[in-house]
C-alpha cells in the first residue's frame, strides 16, 4: 500500500504531480493504479481527455483524506527525495512478493 500511500500524500500534499517512473510502473499501470484509486472512492477530479488523463486537478475525497490518515505509519519512513520513491516502494513489494519472478 505504499505506493497508494504515496500519490494520495503528494496529491494532497501538492509536492509534486506523481508520474508512473516515481514507482517503477509504465505510463498505462500507473493510469490502471490511479483509475482503481478513483474507483475506490479515494480520488477525485481526475481529467481524462480521448487517451489523455492527469491528475494534477485531481484531489482526495473524505474516503481519501481517512486512508492517509490510517497508513500514517508510512510517514516515518517516507523518502524525503523523489528520486528515492522506487526504492521505497519496492520494500513492500518484495515484503509481499511470492518469489514468481525471481527465476527469470
């Protein structure tokens, strides 16, 4: 849930527009993961134009500002650079990782 922690942080926050690179996602997963955040009640105003979408006027709903506060723990360890985010991120992953990709 890092990830979800962290765009709703800095969508809050307004520190920077997240971008799928800050995580390690390509441009149509990081659109995928923000899609499922709307979807889930925790985003809104998120603008979509034909394939176009960006979240720069999107905003937190309640549902959204409550989620924030709840992973609050996140904020202990949360990366001070942006450059730091995939590494951050990729805590969780390996954490909850069933070890499927690492024989390739």
């Amino acid at each position: 849930m890092r990830a979800g922690y962290s765009v709703l942080r800095e969508i809050d926050k307004k520190n920077f527009i997240p971008e799928g690179n800050d995580y390690g996602l390509s441009e149509r997963e990081f659109e995928n993961f923000i899609f499922f955040l709307e979807n889930k009640g925790f985003l809104e105003r998120v603008l979509r134009v034909n394939d176009f979408f960006s979240i720069k006027p999107a905003r937190l709903t309640l549902k959204g500002k409550e989620l924030l506060e709840e992973l609050h723990h996140y904020e202990a360890s949360y990366p001070a650079d942006r450059s730091e985010l995939k590494k951050w991120v990729e805590i969780e992953k390996k954490a909850y990782s069933n070890g499927a990709f690492e024989d390739y």
